[in-house]
C-alpha cells in the first residue's frame, strides 16, 4: 500500500458556524473560497521595553507593503488557540519562550475577515531567532505606532488600524 506524502496534503482548518461552534473541518483554500468562517491565532510580540514588534506584508489587496501584527496560523482541527499559539511561535522562533496572556477574542468584522481570533499577548520576546531580514520588522513603542497609524494609515493593515483603535495593544498586563 502506498501512503500519501502527507506535506502535499492541503492543510485542514476548522469550520466553526457564525457563533464559533465548530462544524466540520477542510482545506483551508476551500474555506476561504466559500467564504465560510474559521478559527485563528494571533499572536503579539513585545520587548522587554514593552515595544511592539510589527512585520512588513505585501498583500494583493494592496499597492504598497504595509505593517501587520505579530505570528497568526489558522487552527487545526480539534486544536485549541492556545496549542496553536505555541506551534507559531515555536515554528516561527524556533523555540518556545516567554509567558503568553491571553488578550481576548476578535469576533469576524471587515477588519478581520471570515474568521474569529484568539489574541494572545508575548511580554520578553528578546530576541527572533533567526532574525528576520533588516528592513521586514519594526519594533515600536506606543507613541511611534500612534504616529504611524495617524499619519500613514495607508501603511497599516485593517488588522492593526483596529486593533489600535480599540485599545488592544498597549493595555495593562
């Protein structure tokens, strides 16, 4: 019998119905095709100096590159946000480090999109490893997203315009 190469297999995401009640799970291209919502994690990292780190996109929806927030995957079947806040972070930093505090949920809205999404916030995120090219992050303090946000809001995803306009990324730990 020959087994599948399961790396070549669509990755699966759980279906949930317009409450977040899970119904089914399937290829994430696919959901995304019928429009149908999902379960994600976001997750944001902090330095020591309680900046914030932000990554530089290009999305196909826009012109130009822009600042989004932090590591996201999309949950796995029967994977809780928390699983899957530390699969991020230990695919992306290679390791698991610092204390995660659960930040709440975003409910689906134009900001976004067609999936609900569990915010977990990373305090003592020291060090990328391996570092990201120069130029494809920034770290900012409240004050200089503040200024990004207001005066270029063309530069920001409709994520992170807002998550800053309700309050969601420097609050009290």
């Amino acid at each position: 019998m020959i087994l599948p190469n399961v790396s070549a297999l669509p990755s699966l995401v759980e279906i949930v119905d317009h409450y977040n009640v899970p119904l089914g799970a399937m290829p994430l291209e696919e959901a995304r095709r019928q429009g149908l919502f999902y379960r994600m994690t976001l997750v944001l990292l902090y330095d020591k100096n309680n900046k914030i780190y932000l990554k530089k996109i290009k999305r196909d929806d826009a012109p130009s590159c822009q600042w989004d927030l932090g590591l996201e995957t999309c949950l796995h079947p029967g994977e809780s946000t928390l699983d899957g806040a530390y699969r991020i972070i230990k695919e992306c930093i290679g390791r698991e480090t610092g204390k995660l505090r659960f930040a709440g949920t975003i409910l689906p809205s134009v900001a976004t999109g067609r999936f609900f999404v569990a915010l977990y916030k990373m305090k003592h995120c020291y060090q990328i490893s391996p570092p990201p090219p120069i130029g494809t992050y920034l770290v900012v303090d409240r004050d200089e997203l503040s200024g990004i946000v207001k005066s270029c809001p063309d530069l920001v995803t409709p994520r992170l315009a807002y998550l800053w306009g309700h309050g969601k990324l420097f609050d009290a730990w």
